[in-house]
C-alpha cells in the first residue's frame, strides 16, 4: 500500500487492484471509456491496450493505463492522417521518378513505414536510420553465459549456403543504376541468412534441448518481422516451457521494437517479448476475419485456417508460459564469410555462439 502505515485497509477494496494481478471489471471499463475519448488514437493502438487491459499479468493498474493513453493522445493528436497523406506522396513521387518499376504500392509502402528515404545522388531508396540504431530504452539483461556450439553443418545448411554465395556473387555483377534488382537481391541475401540462421539455431536446440520441440511460429504473409524467428515448446507436469528463440545469420546483431508505450525495447527483453506477442493476438484476429478462414467462403482455403489454428495454440501455450515464469529467451548467432559462406572451425563442424536466460521473479538468471 505505501505511506507509513503498511497495515491500513484498502481505501477502496472493490475498485483497487493488484498492479501484477487482474484488471477488474470496473477498471477495464475505465480504460475502455479512456480510450472512446481519444479519437486520435489509431485503432490497431486502441486494440492493443484493450488486450493488455484483459490480460492477466497485465503488470499496470487502471489509472497507470489512463495516464498512459492520455501521455500516447498528446503525443499523436491528428497522427494518422498526416502521416497516411505523406506515405501517399511518397509513393506517388517514386513511380513518377521510376515510371517503370516493379515495385507494388505495397512494396513502396512497406519501404516508407521502414524508414526508407529516396536519395537522388544514387538514385535509390535509403534508410537515413540504418547506420545508427535506435537508443534502447529497456535492454536485454541476459546474463546467461554466451559460449560456442560445436555442430555439423546438415544438408540443408549445405543447400543455404550455396544460395547464399550465389546471391552475393550477382549482387556484385548487378549495375548500379539497376535499383530494382539491387532491391531484389539485397532481400534475397537477407532471407538466406536469415535461413541459414534458423537452420543453425534448430542443430543447437536438438543438441542442447531434445526434450524441447519446434512449435508454429510464422504468422501469414511475408516477412519476418513482428514475430519470433523460432518458438520451442516442452510438456510438463503443471504447464508447458517456452523457449522463444531468435537466430542470427550473418552479420545481423540483435534488433529493438518500439512498445505500446513509445519504449524501445531491445530483442530478449520481456518487453520485447510482450511486444510480439500483442503483434501475433492481433495478426491472428485479423486472419481470422480473412475469407480464406471462413469454410463457408468462396476463396476458403483449408491450409491456411489450419495455420491460423496452430498459430492460435502456440499463442496459448506461449501466454500461459509467460505467466506462469516458465519463459526462456535464446539468442543463437552463425556468422558468415564475407563470400557469403558459412565460416568453419575444423572439417565439416561448424562453431554457434549461443546464449539462454529465463525471467524469474522480475529478475533474469540463468535458466536452470
């Protein structure tokens, strides 16, 4: 409670609430109604908020979550249409510079909300960001030991790899002023070490955790990001064990998400974590509104429900894990040659740095 009395009576028993327990039913309907009175809030926004409010574990009382949406209001009033006029703008601007191009507005449009700048002494799109990361408001505390994995490469590695050089050695036979299939191969080059990472990361967990099994983790449609690369599931007496996993291929570090609440917080944080996972709720709801979800629709489509239905049991498993503190975080990491080859301790073996870290008790410590 506070003050200088510990062992005074709840002023008000029916309305407070354990700021780590549920959010009552009153105090929901205050967050709710906070959120009504904020038009200027986008509704993806509002849809996380509400979600969290419902959430055990919600880790903020009513009036923390006020204060919050009133602090995000301020900060974005109007946001969303400004920013909806200048990704139209940008679009525009490019396929009136590029009038043959190959890229969709929805390729465009991803490269806008990424950052992506047009620079006209190269005549191509640029990240004026990349170089420089953003500050980390909430790092990733991981305190286990980071040690080397020994492995053999698999065949699938072997296939990757071969891919991967390949790719680096048209990507310097490409001419400069063909943008478009500089865009193309860069991306193909990132989703093979990308690849060649998750490869990696699938020896070391067969090595170093057997009992543990690979679960459904790739939300629809392309890309990677908003997701965890890997999710690794283990049966257990009371409830499951989660590893959540992120593989790193080549030369990438670990990345940072921005928070609901305008935090970066940084790959193998809680927060980061938390992050995601409010990213798959919404994915998975948004896929559950998609005609191909609905058998009774023209365009249903039998496979893509069932990933929908096995991302909606991994999503359970991954929140039950999470609040019960039986939730790990592992950071697996395979470096590259700069020929895009993977780099080889001795024969065929191959050296993964590797690092695991649970979060117990608000405190991270190695897993046991």
């Amino acid at each position: 409670m506070g003050g200088i009395n510990h062992y005074q009576y709840a002023p008000n028993p029916v309305n407070w609430v354990d700021p780590f327990g549920l959010l009552c039913k009153d105090g929901q309907a205050r967050v709710k109604a906070a959120l009504d009175a904020n038009p200027e809030l986008s509704d993806d926004l509002k849809n996380q908020i509400k979600r969290v409010a419902k959430r055990k574990q919600s880790g903020c009382t009513a009036d923390e979550m006020i204060e919050q949406i009133a602090a995000l209001s301020a900060a974005t009033g109007g946001l969303d249409l400004f920013l909806a006029k200048l990704s139209k703008q940008f679009i525009d601007d490019y396929k009136a510079e590029f009038p043959n191009t190959t890229l969709s507005d929805k390729d465009l449009l991803e490269r806008y909300q990424a950052g992506k700048e047009y620079k006209e002494a190269t005549r191509s799109l640029y990240n004026p960001n990349s170089k420089s990361k953003p500050e980390i408001d909430i790092p990733a505390k991981l305190d286990g030991p980071v040690r080397d994995v020994i492995i053999s490469r698999s065949k699938e590695l072997k296939r990757l790899q071969k891919l991967r050089v390949k790719a680096q050695k048209n990507k310097e036979a490409i001419n400069e002023n063909d943008i478009d299939a500089k865009e193309r191969v860069n991306q193909l080059m990132v989703n093979l070490s990308e690849a060649i990472g998750e490869e990696s990361t699938r020896l070391v967990m067969a090595q170093e955790h057997p009992e543990f099994k690979e679960i459904p983790s790739q939300l629809p449609g392309k890309g990677k990001q908003g997701q965890f690369d890997l999710i690794y599931y283990k049966e257990d007496k009371n409830t499951g064990k989660i590893i959540t996993v992120e593989a790193k291929g080549g030369a990438s570090t670990k990345g940072s998400r921005k928070t609901m609440f305008n935090k970066q917080a940084e790959q193998g944080s809680p927060e980061y974590r938390d992050s995601i996972t409010l990213n798959m709720e919404e994915k998975i709801e948004k896929a559950q509104q998609d005609p191909r979800y609905d058998s009774n629709s023209d365009e249903f489509d039998p496979k893509f429900k069932k990933q929908v239905e096995d991302l909606e049991e991994t999503l359970e498993k991954l929140i039950d894990a999470d609040d019960d503190k039986l939730i790990s975080t592992k950071l697996v990491s395979q470096r590259l040659n700069d020929d895009g080859s993977l780099k080889l301790e001795a024969g065929e073996t191959l050296k993964v740095k590797a690092e695991l870290s649970s979060f117990k008790n608000d405190k991270w410590v190695p897993d046991e």
